[in-house]
C-alpha cells in the first residue's frame, strides 16, 4: 500500500512502511498535502518539500565566473502557486518499486546491441540516484504517482506529479539566494577545482573522494582536480549539504530533467509561471553532475539534451505542482 504521510514540522523522520508500490491499488493516501507542509510518499520513502510561492530574478549577472550566453537576459519570474518538490533525486530504489526495471535493462534500451550492460554503469546501489533515464521515463514515473493518486482522490486539486519547469527548478534550486550557489560565490580554481562547491555538490574535482563502488570512470587524466586522481561515479543522495529549503544534490550528482522546451534565451522581463517554448525538440536539464566542469554547477546555468537521450549522468527529481495544459 503506498500512502502519503505529512510532516508538521522540518526535521521530522519520515515514517516509512514496508510495502510495496502497486499502481492499481487503493489508499494511496491519507489525507492531502497541505501548502506548507512536507510529506513523504510513505512505500518509497520520497520526501516531497513545500516551495513557497514567490518571485526571483532568473538567470546570471554579466560578471558571474562561468557565465554563459544561455543565462539571460535577466528575468523577473513569479511563480503564483506554492508546489512540492523531492527533497533529493528519485533513487535507484524508487524507480524500481515503481517502473520495475534495472539500470541494466535502461542501458539495454539504448544500447540493444551491448553485450555487457553492466560495463556502462557506475554505482548502483539503492539509494542511488537514478541515472540512465530519458525525459519520458521521468514523464512516465510521474504518471504513475499520478495515477493512483488520482484514483484515490488524493491530488490537490489543480495539481499532479510532473517535472519541475525550468523556473521552477531555478527558484528551488536558489532558495531565496542570488550569488553563483545556494552556498554563496563560488572562485574557480580550474575547471575542475572550486572548494566553494565542495560542501554542497558531488562535481568533477570531487567525486572520486571515498567512491568504493565497483565500477567508475577513471579520472586520473582530469585535469588540476581539487581532489586528483580516483574512480568516480553516481553518488548515493542527499550526503551533501541541503540548500535553505531542504533540498540535496540540487547542484551536482546528476544532472535534472526539467519539464521545458529547450531555449536559447530566458524570455526577460516579468513573466508568471513561465513553461519554456511551446514547442521544440531538445529538453532542459539542470543542475550539474559527477561528471561536470565546476563551472556547469552553478543555479543560473542552462542546458539541455535529446529526450530520448539515457546518460550516466542525468537523472530527475519529482515535483507536485500545478497541472500544466499541454
């Protein structure tokens, strides 16, 4: 039976039951979520935090180190409605319960011809985050939620599981700051050496540091590493530091699908509740990775890649946010 459970005050443990997730079950929930108010997917053990609604300016100043075109013109957002988004980064535990399959079979999917599978990964434990996904799977896993949600008329009304918009994540990800990361300025070393991000995020100059896992990407010909040498891989979540709004890995680890439309600009001025280009091709991803330079590990940077693109080092996180009319 998969439930939702609410979590009055911050720093509450989520209290987790052992069952398993069945989409075509009832009780998903026992009561709805509340503005303000975490609450965890009870069978998955996923916490869903409150995101205030509010304003910020998207995007990065000209003299920000690392700054890209992509990052203006400079944008004045107000998001109009409160929304819910993962605490980390949907683990490889998660998707299992949900979607039923191993990173292995999503390697398969875009490599059918691959004789050893395995080879392509890095960790893999269960609280991993998932990697190997395309924005359909994300899509898919939230249809999912969404389904026996709705079944069981637990959703907010005018809400439903999605990818977070680019705004969205962006306001999330900043948690009311406006420097480089939510953990201040950030001075890069080299591409791959920025201690400013070492307490926050898994990036190139740090994430061979304690890896064990099996498998990894051999970094020693990364360049002026802060950290030299080591393997290196997907990282379990939520070991870094959290941002003001309880969010982990919101930089760094892997990177996030976001719900949009790639764009090569921001649209500037003052938007409300923005959702990207009406159409396209590429989607947005966000965020940084293991595997990223430090300067791609910033809140205001942008990029995007194929949908059905399945990289060792994308990933998504969940949000309960307003519907979006597609």
């Amino acid at each position: 039976m998969l439930s939702l459970v609410l979590l009055v005050g911050c720093g509450q443990e989520p209290v987790v039951s052992q069952g398993k997730f069945d989409p075509a079950r009832s009780s998903f929930s026992p009561a709805m979520p509340f503005a303000g108010q975490s609450f965890v997917i009870n069978d998955l053990a996923l916490e869903m935090r409150p995101i205030v609604a509010g304003s910020f300016l998207m995007g990065s100043l000209f003299d920000e180190a690392g700054r890209t075109t992509l990052e203006g013109p400079l944008t004045n957002v107000t998001l109009t409605k409160p929304f819910w988004l993962g605490r980390t980064e949907v683990t490889y535990a998660q998707w299992r319960a949900v979607m039923g399959t191993t990173l292995e079979e999503q390697v398969m999917k875009n490599f059918p011809h691959e004789e050893a599978p395995a080879r392509l990964l890095t960790a893999a434990d269960d609280d991993t985050a998932m990697y190997f996904v395309n924005w359909q799977d994300a899509m898919d896993f939230c249809a999912k939620l969404n389904e026996r949600a709705r079944a069981e008329g637990s959703l907010p009304a005018g809400y439903e599981f999605r990818l977070p918009t680019e705004a969205e994540w962006e306001y999330a990800c900043r948690a009311g700051t406006t420097a480089a990361s939510y953990a201040g300025p950030v001075r890069f070393l080299s591409n791959n050496n920025a201690p400013a991000l070492d307490a926050i995020a898994w990036y190139s100059g740090n994430s061979s540091v304690g890896y064990n896992a099996a498998r990894g990407w051999d970094t020693s010909t990364w360049n002026n590493k802060q950290y030299p040498g080591g393997q290196a891989g997907v990282r379990s979540v939520g070991l870094k530091q959290a941002n003001a709004w309880g969010l982990h890995d919101m930089i760094g680890n892997v990177y996030e699908w976001c719900f949009d439309y790639a764009g090569e600009a921001l649209p500037g001025g003052n938007v409300s509740d923005p959702t990207g280009p009406k159409d396209g091709i590429d989607r947005i991803v966000r965020g940084g990775s293991w595997h990223s330079d430090a300067a791609f590990c910033r809140s205001a940077y942008r990029t995007w890649n194929v949908p059905d693109g399945r990289l060792p080092f994308i990933g998504f996180r969940i949000a309960l946010a307003p519907i979006i009319k597609r």
